[in-house]
C-alpha cells in the first residue's frame, strides 16, 4: 500500500512526517476530507472571525496529488 503524508496548515505549517498507508489515492483523498472537520472542532479562529485550514496531501515521492481547505467565517450581527 502506498504511504500518503497530510500537511496541515492553519496559520502555521504543521508537516506530515510519518504519513497514513492508504489503498489509493481516493482512500487518500477521503482521509484529507476527514481530517479538515476534526481539525477545524479543536481550532478556534486565532484573528477575530476568520480561520483558514488547508491539508496538502503529498504521495511517497513528494509529489502533491490532492489539496482541501475549509474556511470559517463569523460575523456579529449586533452593534
């Protein structure tokens, strides 16, 4: 089985360095799409009302094959 790295970057690069086995790149490709929501329920947002989070998926060689992000935006709606 291949071996996937996920870097994670949520205003701080956070490298993979010891990678997930996966079946494929779609099992890969379903891991990232897992991890960004986990992620996402431990961070609150470090500037005011905005957080960006991006998983960077990279295969054995070091190619990129896959890249996700998920995005939370608040807004007060009280003055």
């Amino acid at each position: 089985m291949p071996r996937y790295y996920f870097d994670i970057n949520d205003g701080r690069l956070q490298r993979d360095e010891e990678g997930v086995l996966c079946a494929d790149l779609q099992a890969a490709v379903l891991e990232a799409k897992k991890l960004l929501p986990a992620i996402a329920a431990d961070e609150l947002p470090k500037d005011g009302e905005r957080q960006a989070m991006t998983v960077l998926v990279t295969d054995e060689d070091g190619k990129a094959v896959y890249t996700a992000a998920l995005t939370y935006t608040g807004a007060w709606l009280i003055r």
